[in-house]
C-alpha cells in the first residue's frame, strides 16, 4: 500500500501517470491527512497549506456563516470534504463546501459519497499558486453549481454555465450575500482582529435583512 514514505517532502509537487487507486490510497493515509491533493486522470497534485491560505479561508467561512445566520438559511457546511468520482477519475478537497438546496439531503447523514450523492452547491477556493492541475474544471465535470475563488486579493463568483464556468457579480446560491465586502472584512480582521471583524460584519448585516 502506498503510504505518506512515498509523497514528497515539499510544499508543492506534481506526480503524472499514478493510477486511480493509488491515489485513493494515498487519500486515505490518516498520515497524510493534512496533505492537500488534487486528482485529474492520472496526474497528482500535492500541497501543503499556508497560514495565509488558511486565514482566509477560515475568514470567508465565518462570514458565510454570519449571513445565513442572519438570513435564518439552512446550510450544510462540509468543509474540506474529498469530493471523489471514480467515473471521472478525479478527486480533490475544496477549502470550504456548502449544502445549500440541497442541505435537505444531508441531514441525518454521516457520510456522503458523489459517486451516490451530490456535490456540495457552493465551494470556496483560496488560490495563491499557480496550480498545475485546474481545480475549476473539475468542479465542473462534478456538477458543482457555483465557486468564489479569491485569488490576487478579491473574490470572484463563478456559476456552472453547460460544461464550465461563467463570472458572476453576485451570488445565485446565496442571493444578496456582500461579496463585494470580503476585501474589507479581511482587512479590518488585520487591523482589529477577528471578533471586530464578524461584530462589524454581523451589524451590516443586520441593517439590510428585510
């Protein structure tokens, strides 16, 4: 069986040519479980993630949550699940997945597999390399409705549009959500922390919820 001895001791590498289950093998290692990999028909793709990476990550998150918070919206978050799909021979963790119309699926659920089930409605993307396999076709061929991926310090909305994705000003899985806020969010979480950050977030919020 293929183990963590096998992967590179780097931050980022490529492997081409690694048949399905030997991914899969090296997916369930819990000795690579903080190792993020990225799968596309035979080429592997691995990672470790930044504090930077995870920051904002963790930010958009939280602000996610404050919102459907306010906006009383039911939501299944999934984290950074593998989204697997043997069909497809592809495979990959986004840095945050949300069930949205579909959260009723979940519920009472301890696991989901898309082979069975469907993928997470919205996904969250922190890019600040230059990947060598493109996560955002993958999404596509899974059928992943919409993604905001922050990259260069802002956030853009993708919608699935036929076979890939189209860019969007606003949010179709989760209407009237600020995107256009994140930047500043993350700033003031810089500048005054974490909790000021959701507090103020928190009050705008509040302030346009009919």
């Amino acid at each position: 069986m293929a183990t963590a001895s096998t992967l590179p001791t780097c931050e980022h590498a490529v492997l081409r040519g690694v048949p399905w289950k030997t991914y899969v093998n090296l997916r369930d290692d819990p000795e690579n479980d903080h190792t993020r990999m990225t799968y596309h028909q035979g080429v592997l793709e691995i990672m470790t993630l930044s504090y930077l990476h995870e920051m904002v990550a963790q930010v958009i998150n939280r602000l996610i949550c404050t919102w459907t918070e306010e906006k009383l919206i039911e939501i299944a978050s999934c984290g950074s699940m593998t989204c697997q799909r043997e069909d497809l021979k592809a495979g990959l963790e986004p840095d945050h997945g949300y069930y949205i119309s579909h959260e009723p699926s979940t519920r009472g659920r301890r696991e989901l597999s898309l082979e069975d089930d469907p993928p997470p409605d919205l996904v969250v993307e922190v890019d600040h390399t230059n990947r060598s396999v493109k996560k955002l076709p993958i999404y596509a061929e899974m059928g992943v409705a919409e993604i905001w991926r922050w990259e260069n310090d802002a956030i853009q909305v993708y919608r699935l549009d036929g076979d890939g994705y189209v860019e969007a000003n606003e949010s179709e899985c989760l209407p009237g959500f600020p995107i256009a806020e994140i930047p500043a969010a993350l700033k003031r979480k810089e500048l005054e922390g974490e909790t000021a950050m959701i507090v103020a977030f928190r009050k705008a919020t509040i302030k346009v919820i009919p």
